[in-house]
C-alpha cells in the first residue's frame, strides 16, 4: 500500500447470514470478483466466521476507502437480492 498519506484507514464489515449454508454460497459467489478489491492503495480480506463474512478493509487513502466500500456493498445488494428471488 502507498504510505505518502500522514494516515491510513482500517475498517471492518461484517455480513450475518441466518446459517452457514447461505454464508458459503456468498463467499463462493463473491470469489471471482475478490481480487479486483486488492489495488497497491487498498487490500481486503474475506473470512469466514459462524455465520459472517468479516471484509477487513485497509486503505491508504479516503477515495480508495470508498471504492472499496461501494464495492462490498454493491456485491452485498447483489448476495440479498438472489436470496430473495430463491425464497
């Protein structure tokens, strides 16, 4: 990650499924895209906990921050709507 910034940004999202099973076809659909999230000013890190995906956000810059974020969120919408349309 660039350091030129006097400071840098450290988050953590966490997505809760109602079980596992729904936790692992996320993760699995959302693999393909991941890397596209790892730029040499942002890196994230999926995992897997119970029943929670963690994205463990570090950026260098604000404008990195955010499109790291938009990214998240736009898989996010895309992981409730298929939900949605198989309940």
């Amino acid at each position: 990650m660039n350091q030129k910034n006097s400071f840098s940004i450290n988050s953590t999202i966490e997505f809760e499924f109602r079980n596992s099973h729904i936790r692992d076809y996320s993760y699995n659909s959302f693999l393909p895209e991941f890397n596209k999230l790892q730029t040499p000013r942002s890196s994230v890190l999926m995992e897997k906990k119970e029943n929670s995906l963690l994205f463990i956000i570090k950026c260098s810059d604000i404008t990195a921050f955010r499109a790291s974020i938009s990214d998240i969120i736009g898989f996010g919408k895309i992981i409730n709507n298929c939900i949605e349309l198989c309940e």
